[in-house]
C-alpha cells in the first residue's frame, strides 16, 4: 500500500499473462488414446481419457476389469507411450522427455507398486530398497534403507529375505522404497488385492504416511470399498475413459 496525503493507494498491478505462474497438477492425461496393435487385431485400451490429480491428493481408480486401469498407470509410469493424447507430470510433458530424462524420471520421480513380485525375493529387504536407492542416484543408501524401513514399521526386517516376508510386509518394504527416494508421484495396481482387512489396512496407513512426510501424490488402483473409502478421491472409469 502507498499511503500519500490521505490518498491511498494500492501497489498492486496485474501480471501481464506471461508472468502468471503456472501450477501444474501432480498428473494430468488430456485426451489420451491407447491402442495396442496385434496383427490386424486392435484393442483400444484408452479412448480420450482426461485425468487431473493434485499435488498430495490419494486418489482410487475404479472400474471394471479391462477398462484401462493399469494402462493408465503405465503411461503415467512412462512405461509405454499413449497412441494419442498428453500425459504430463507436474511440469513435464512425458511425450516431449528424451531417454536420458526418462530414465531419470523412471529412477527418481515415479515409484510402481504392483499386487506382488515388487522385490527380488532373493535380496534382503534392506538390500531391496538400497538398491532402489542406488538406482536413483543415492549414496548413503544402507542407513536411508534402514530409516525408511523403521518409519513403515519394519525396522525389524532389515535381514529378512524378502521373499520370506508377508505379501503385507513386502508391499510396506515396496512402499518405504518409494519413500526412501522421496517419490513423487506413487502409482500402486491393486496393491492389497491378496491380503486380509488387517494388513490392508496397513498397507492403507503406509501409503497415508507416504504423503503425510513427503507430499507424495498417491493414485491406487482397487477393487476395494475399505481403500475406495480412504482415498480423498475416487476416479471411476469405463471403457477407456473416466467417468466421474
Ligand atoms: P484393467 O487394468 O482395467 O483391467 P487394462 O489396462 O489391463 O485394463 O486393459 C485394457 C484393455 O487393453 C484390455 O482389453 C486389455 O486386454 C488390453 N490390453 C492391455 N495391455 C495390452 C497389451 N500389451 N497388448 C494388447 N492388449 C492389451
């Protein structure tokens, strides 16, 4: 404010559109068609989808089997690429990334949490998450892998073999290796598809937690009504496209 004889005055001027900031949701598809191509046989997985998720939000996507659910995880993953259409994560554009900033964005940003097989069964679960660690870059890895283990309530587990854990502990070691390197953006298949209401409810408070402590934007396939419940959000899709 400028006060001058009684006058006053505001400073404030409009930005020209330009200088206008842009805030980004934390995951948008515009208009995104997939088609897989078998032969002369095509399967349009997506049929001009538009999605937008916000920073920090959990959100649940709902449909029946086959209406492009887990495609649209991958694409947000940049796992494959949409027939047409946009997808962006925050600022990035994904079409427009070169191999060298997707691989990047694969290591760091994003994190893929399946309904099973998400660690080398083989590796401790300390070892799993290092080498998650290791993967994007981090140094320090083991005492990050053995934080991030503490914080889901498996500070116990550092020396299990991961395939000797729990489908529950495993899917909680997969998610503190998504926050051991800070994920952004958390897309989880069906990730309590195989367990009983107690450890998905666990699985539930590791994926609040994820963004409670990191701001992490969380997007969860199910077919659960308990995770439906949880989420700030549910997106429902049929056919390729959303509905709500
Ligand atoms: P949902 O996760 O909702 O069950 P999907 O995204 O797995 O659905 O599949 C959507 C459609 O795309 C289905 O008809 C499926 O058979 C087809 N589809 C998915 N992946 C492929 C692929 N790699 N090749 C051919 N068709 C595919």
């Amino acid at each position: 404010m400028n006060v001058r004889g009684g006058e006053i005055r505001s400073l404030y001027v409009e930005p020209e559109p330009h200088e206008r900031e842009i805030v980004w949701p934390a995951l948008e598809f515009i208009d995104v068609f997939k088609i897989f191509r078998s032969g002369p046989v095509e399967t349009v997985a997506l049929r001009g989808l538009n999605l937008r998720v916000e920073h920090g939000e959990l959100v649940a996507l709902l449909g029946p089997s086959g209406c492009g659910k887990s495609t649209t995880l991958s694409l947000a993953a940049a796992l494959d690429d949409p027939s047409a259409g946009e997808v962006r994560v925050g600022e990035r554009s994904l079409g427009r990334l070169d191999e060298h900033e997707l691989a990047d964005f694969r290591a760091r940003q994003v994190a893929l949490v399946l309904q099973r097989d998400n660690l080398w069964p083989w590796l401790s679960a300390r070892e799993n998450v290092a080498v998650s660690l290791q993967l994007a870059g981090s140094r320090d890895t083991r005492s990050a892998a053995d934080e991030a283990l503490r914080q889901f309530g498996l500070g116990s587990r550092g020396d299990q073999r991961a395939g000797s854990l729990s489908g529950g502990e495993q899917q909680r070691v997969a998610i503190a290796a998504a926050a051991a390197r800070r994920a952004m953006l958390v897309l989880a298949d069906e990730p309590t598809g195989e367990l009983d209401g107690a450890n998905e409810r666990r699985v539930l408070g590791a994926l609040n937690e994820l963004r409670a402590s990191f701001g992490s934007t969380v997007v969860v396939v199910t077919h659960s009504p308990a995770v439906a419940r949880a989420a700030d959000r549910v997106i429902e899709m049929r056919d390729g496209t959303e509905l709500t």
